[in-house]
C-alpha cells in the first residue's frame, strides 16, 4: 500500500497553480478519495485541446457539464455540440441530491447549486438559433473536400468560383452553385470558354450528383443567409459568466457528412476571424464536441488532414476543442497527439479486442508509481476518470484517478416549456432567425439568361428586318446582338457584395 500522505504532496505539487484554474475534483488512491488532494486544470493550458474517453454511462457528459459550467463561471464562453440534447439542463440549477453532497464532501469542496446563461443554437430546423453559412465564406477548397471531388472536379469548382467573384455574384445558398454548375455547361458555356476554359458536362454532372448528396444530407438548410458572426459566440452576461451556446445536433446523428461539413467550417471560420492570441493566460472560447467519433467517421483521408491541421492552427487563436467519445481510438493519432488534457473514465473488459485497447490506452499515458494504469482504467466507478492534464509550464501532470464533482446546473434536460421560454427569450434569435434570400447567382443568372434570349429574339428580328430592307435598298449594315447583355446584368448588382473568402479559408492557410 503506498503512502497516502506522500500520494498526497505528490498531487498537490503535480497540480499547484499560480494563476487561474478549475478545480475537476480530488485524486484518488486505492479506491479511497483523499480529500483537498484537488486536481485542477489552469486556465492557461485550456487552449491545449483534451479528450473526455470511456465506456457509455461512465460520466463523460457530466464530465463535460463541470468544465463548461467552470469556464462560464470564470467568464469564459462555452460552444457545446450536444448530439444527443442531454446538456440543456445547464439552464437551470442542480435540484441537489444526497449523493451530490457525499461526493463533494469526500473531495472537500462545498456544493453549490447555479444556473448558466445558455444560448440554443441549431443547424436545422430545430428551434434555437439559426446557424449558417453562404456557399461562398465556405470557399472552394472545403466545398470541395467535403464533396470529396477528384482534383479535375475540385478545379472546376475553383474556376466557377472565380467566375462569380469576377462577375459578382454571391453564391450564397446550394441552389446558386446548382445553377451556375448547370450555367457553365449550358447557356454560359462559351462565354467561360473565353477566358476561364471549355468545362466538361460530365464533370459538373458529377459535382452535381455529389451536390445533391448534400442536400440529402439536410445541408441545404444550413448553407445560405444570414450567415453566422462567430463573435457572437463570445457573448459574456451582465454578470461575467460567459455563455454556454448549445447547438442542438440531435436529428444529425445519422449524416456524419453534414456534421462534419457544419464543424469545419465553424472552425475555419473561427480561425478566419479570431485575432491571433498573445499569451493572455486563459482561452477566448472552448468547444465541447460530444460524440466525436461522428466526424471523423466517414471522414475522407483528405478531410482528416483538414481536421488535423484545423486543430493544430486554432490553437493559436485561444480556441481550445474538447472531443468526448468512448474509445480514445476513435481519435485519428494526428489529432489524439495534440491533447494537453485526457480525462478517461473507465473502459470495460468483454471481449480480448477490449482488453487490447484498454492495455494500448493504458500505455499512453505518463507512468506512475502509484497506479497500475491498466487495472485502475477498468475499476473506475461512474463520475470518477484518470486525469493527466499539463501544468502551467506546460509540463504533464501526474496522473490522477479523481472524484470528479457534480455539475451545479441540472444534469436531466429542460422541460418543454423551459426551452420555450429560453428560446423566446434570445436576442440572438431576433438577428438570425429570419430567412433572407437576396438576389444572388441563382437570380442573377436566370436574368442575364432571359435577358439574352430576349435579345436573341430581338437581333433575330431585327436581322431578319434587315434582310428584307436589304434585298429591297441594297445596304448591308451589320449589327452585334449581345454585347449589351453584360453591362445589364452587371449592373443589376449595385451594392457591394460580400464575397469572402473566395479561396476558402483553409486554401489559404494550407498554403
Ligand atoms: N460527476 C458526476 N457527478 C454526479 N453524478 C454523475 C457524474 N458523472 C456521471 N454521473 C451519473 O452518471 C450518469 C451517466 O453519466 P453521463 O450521461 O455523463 O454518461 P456518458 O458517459 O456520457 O454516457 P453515454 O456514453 O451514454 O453518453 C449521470 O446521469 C449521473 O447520474
Ligand atoms: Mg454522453
């Protein structure tokens, strides 16, 4: 048996902070909590991105409940991916529990009950929110990752691109990219041969068929106007907790490909606009994915490349990304090598393939003297997790099975009535909520389409009145019949329009 007033100075050493931390809970050894052996996580580190792993039903959820509800109480905002709308209850206080108290009495921290200032967010048409995102902020690099185009097609999708940024117009919804994707080939077709190459049918074919597969996927509702400040995620209340945003995913589980478009370009977004961070000592927002395995399920190898180097960059920008899913192997190397926080609940033994990954995760976290890691990952009780995290030199912690505390917010979700009143509650809603669909390529080149068959028409006529003028006077004066067509619809679009990012912003970074 190891000597618990030792373990204890150990702890307390491996987890002193000089600046600000949250406290997960208190180390345990043999089974046993040592009360104040508090294991906390400073605040500076929480860029570092982490990972909340273990079996179903082990506390991953709660586990992601307590950080999110501390970082708000320190100021600092929260984006949560809830896939299962089991976070909702952060709204409201804890109604406590005589287990809660024992709990917290063994780790020796005081229980408090609190609500937290919550915002709903959605990427459907589920209430809360409406998130979303024009074809063009998306950029052509992503679109086409996410379509995952061939390099002849992702071309194509660079040159149409190019083509409405010349031109201006917005592609701002998926029906704009259909339309000028059939434009090129069809009307347009010689007019882009002019200057941007003759573009195959069977290839905008293809983009096409892989469009639709989009939409099937429901990203139809999430690409257009008004699309979505990512500042607005930063939002802290009149009392200096930062808010804890929930974006609601549960009707998404099943479209890993939509999932993983929308969080992408969240996070492409994010890097686009967020000033780059000195070391100011805490993080600017920290997002929470729940289910993580979903985006990377699916996942081409070129979108994994994307995701890695995403999470990489982001750091940069006092973002820090918290994947929450039960085996750690569902974490691509590239990006499970870039976690500054693991909190691991327990893993279950049933079958060898089990015990496998329980020996290979055993083995990837530090060695301590005071655990046989691999024993300890199955016997770890619910609400209790192996903690390894970095200190404020960035240095890694000692490992620590932990008590982890109770969430101070309700752990069961909202009433109905509850998020009604939430949701009517936003402001945020006022500002997005309402469905814009502006003039863009889809109306603009329907016009120029109708303004050249009209002129069509009418230089047919005019020719043909000119024949008859002609067999009758002689004269043979020509006429040009479409050069007008261009400065009409050009004008069409007088104000300015907002075309960002027309490389995709991932094309620039990865440059
Ligand atoms: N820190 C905690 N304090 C108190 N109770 C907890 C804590 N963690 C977990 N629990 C209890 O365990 C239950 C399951 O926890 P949770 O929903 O977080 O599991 P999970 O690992 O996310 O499961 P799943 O894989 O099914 O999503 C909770 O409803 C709660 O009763
Ligand atoms: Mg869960």
């Amino acid at each position: 048996m190891a000597n618990k007033e030792e373990f204890f100075d150990h702890i307390n050493n491996g987890y002193a902070t000089k600046g600000e931390s949250i406290t997960l809970g208190a180390a345990m050894l043999d089974g046993e909590t040592l009360t104040n052996a508090f294991v906390k996580i400073p605040l500076k580190t929480l860029n570092r991105h982490g990972l909340i792993a273990g079996a179903t039903g082990t506390g991953k959820t709660k586990t992601l409940q307590i950080l999110a509800e501390n970082l708000s109480e320190k100021g600092i905002p929260v984006l949560l991916m809830d896939m299962k709308g089991d976070l909702s209850g952060i709204a409201q206080p804890s109604p406590g529990h005589a287990k809660i108290d024992e709990r917290h009495e063994k780790i020796g921290l005081p229980f408090t009950a609190k609500k937290f200032p919550v915002e709903i967010l959605s990427i459907s048409d589920q209430k809360g929110v409406r998130m979303r995102a024009t074809v063009s902020e998306f950029g052509p690099v992503l679109l086409s990752r996410i379509m995952d185009l061939t390099e002849t097609q992702s071309g194509i999708v660079s040159v149409i691109f190019k083509y409405c940024d010349d031109n201006k117009y917005p592609l701002l919804d998926l029906k704009d990219f259909k339309k000028i994707l059939q434009y090129t080939t069809d009307e347009g077709k010689d007019e882009l041969a002019k200057d941007y190459g003759r573009i195959s049918t069977a290839s905008t074919g293809a983009i096409l068929r892989k469009v639709v597969e989009l939409e099937q996927q429901g990203a139809d509702l999430f690409f257009g106007e008004k699309s979505f400040d990512t500042d607005d995620l930063l939002r802290v209340d009149e009392n200096g907790m930062g808010y804890i945003n929930i974006i609601r995913l549960t009707d998404i589980q099943d479209r890993p490909k939509m999932f993983s478009t929308f969080m992408l370009s969240l996070l492409a977004e994010i890097y686009s606009t967020f000033p780059e961070q000195g070391d100011s000592g805490r993080p600017e927002l920290v997002i929470f994915i729940d289910e993580a395995h979903l985006i990377f399920k699916e996942a081409s190898s070129a979108l994994l490349n994307q995701i890695e180097s995403i999470v990489k960059l982001i750091r940069s920008k006092g973002v820090g990304l918290y994947f929450v899913t039960q085996n750690p192997t569902d974490v691509p190397d590239g990006v499970l090598s870039q976690l500054g926080l693991k909190v691991q609940h327990a893993l279950r033994a049933f079958t060898a393939k089990d015990r496998k990954a329980i020996k290979l995760t055993a083995e990837n976290y530090p060695i301590s003297e005071y655990y046989k890691t691999d024993e300890v990952l199955t016997s770890l009780g619910i609400g209790e997790a192996l903690v390894s995290a970095l200190n404020e030199k960035g240095i890694p912690t000692p490992l620590a099975a932990t008590m982890l505390r109770a969430p101070m917010s309700r752990m069961d979700v909202l009433e109905d009535n509850e998020l009604k009143e939430l949701i009517d509650e936003s402001k945020l809603i006022k500002k997005y909520n309402d469905v814009v669909d502006r003039e863009s390529a889809y109306e603009l080149l329907n016009k120029k389409i109708e303004v050249a068959e009209q002129e069509e028409v009418k230089a047919k006529a005019e020719k043909e009145k000119k024949a008859a003028e002609q067999s009758s006077s002689g004269s043979s004066r020509r006429r040009s019949s479409s050069k007008s067509t261009q400065s009409v619809w050009i004008k069409t679009l007088s104000s300015p329009t907002v075309i960002r990012s027309v490389l995709g912003i991932l094309g620039k970074m990865m440059r």
